[in-house]
C-alpha cells in the first residue's frame, strides 16, 4: 500500500520555493530597482551613475573643409611676384658685362616660378582656378624680371659713357625701345625657361594647395 505524506513545511509555515508573496492573479513579485534608477533592458542600455556604455559609439568627426582664398592667393602671388621679378633682374644686372651684354642665366626663371606658385598655392588654398593664376603669374614674373635687368643694364652702361638715363625714365618713356630689345634676344632657350617656369608655377601652386 502506497501512503500519501504531506511535503515538509518549514518552521513559521513558509515555503522556501515561493519567489515572493502572491499579488492578485497568482503571480510572484518581480524585484523592484531602487528608486531613481531604470532597470537595464538589454544591450547597449543606459548604466546609472555614468558607466561606460559599450553599445554607444562616438559621434562622426565633422568634415574638414579645405582652403578657399583666391582673392588673398592672388594678392599674395602679385607681390611676390613683384618681389621675385626685382630680384631676377637685380641678378641680371649683377651677371652682365661692362658692354651692356647678360650672361645667360635664364635658370632663374625655375626659381621665380617656385617662387610665385609655392606663394600663391600657401595663401589661397585649394580653388582649382589657382594654379591657371600660378602659371599667368609666373610668367609675368619672369618677363618683367628680366625687362628690369634690362633697364638697369642699360642705365648702368649710360652712365658708364656719361650720359644720365635712369630705369625710370627707361619705363617710362622708351619702354618700346626696351622691349624690342627683349624681343630681339628672344630665342628658343628663352621660350624654354618660360615654359618651364610656367609649368613649376602650375605644378608648385596645385602642390602647395593641398597642404
């Protein structure tokens, strides 16, 4: 015969397997978080007191918009060109013979449109219309360069025979004499060292941009 026992009940009649005192409809009492805190539902959820969220990720960094001053590259590109071109022609005249004659040191004209493209590029930025003032730049400098050398060896070698004629009044009144005298000279090294120098001046402008 088989007896039916009752299950042990322990001291003070509560059941140890109870999850908590029954609400109405018979269910257990979920614990409750502490007052001001949100229990955690799941991956990535807020932790109180600022706790290190591992679902957050960092916010993207904001574009970085390159430089765009054309207006300040051209006004820095005209004065040093300027600056380049008076020192190409001082170099000139430094170069040049008692009879008024240059020595052929065109390879200046590399440096001046360095010169011009790397200050064009560094002021105005990275506009796609700079290195077109770059070239246009250059190339001025490297003519009205070396129409300088030509007026101060032509005032030199006045002096030289007596006469007074300053490289202003070169400029001023027989600047076609002193440019039919460029043309004259005018050979293939010559064109060369332009193209060339307008050619660095591109190239340093579009470089120097970028930085």
């Amino acid at each position: 015969m088989s007896a039916n026992y009752p299950p042990p009940q322990p001291q003070g009649g509560q059941n140890p397997y109870a999850a908590g005192p029954p609400q109405q409809g018979g269910y257990p009492q979920q614990p409750q978080a502490p007052y001001g805190q949100q229990p955690q539902q799941g991956w990535g959820a807020p932790q109180p007191g600022g706790a290190f969220n591992p679902g957050a990720y960092p916010p993207p960094a904001p574009a970085v918009r390159g430089r765009d001053n054309v207006g300040l590259g051209i006004i820095v590109g005209i004065a040093a060109a300027l600056a380049a071109a008076l020192a190409y022609g001082g170099i000139l005249r430094a170069l040049s013979s008692d009879d008024g004659t240059t020595h052929e040191f065109r390879l200046m004209a590399i440096a001046v449109g360095a010169i011009v493209g790397l200050a064009v590029g560094k002021a105005g930025g990275r506009n796609p219309a700079l290195p077109v003032v770059g070239i246009v730049l250059a190339l001025f400098a490297v003519v009205f360069g070396e129409l300088f050398g030509g007026a101060l060896v032509i005032s030199h070698y006045v002096s030289s025979q007596g006469g007074s004629l300053s490289v202003g009044d070169i400029f001023l009144h027989h600047f076609g004499d002193l440019l039919d005298s460029w043309k004259h000279d005018f050979g293939f090294l010559r064109f060369l060292y332009l193209a060339v120098a307008g050619a660095i001046g591109f190239g340093v402008t579009r470089s120097a941009g970028q930085r």
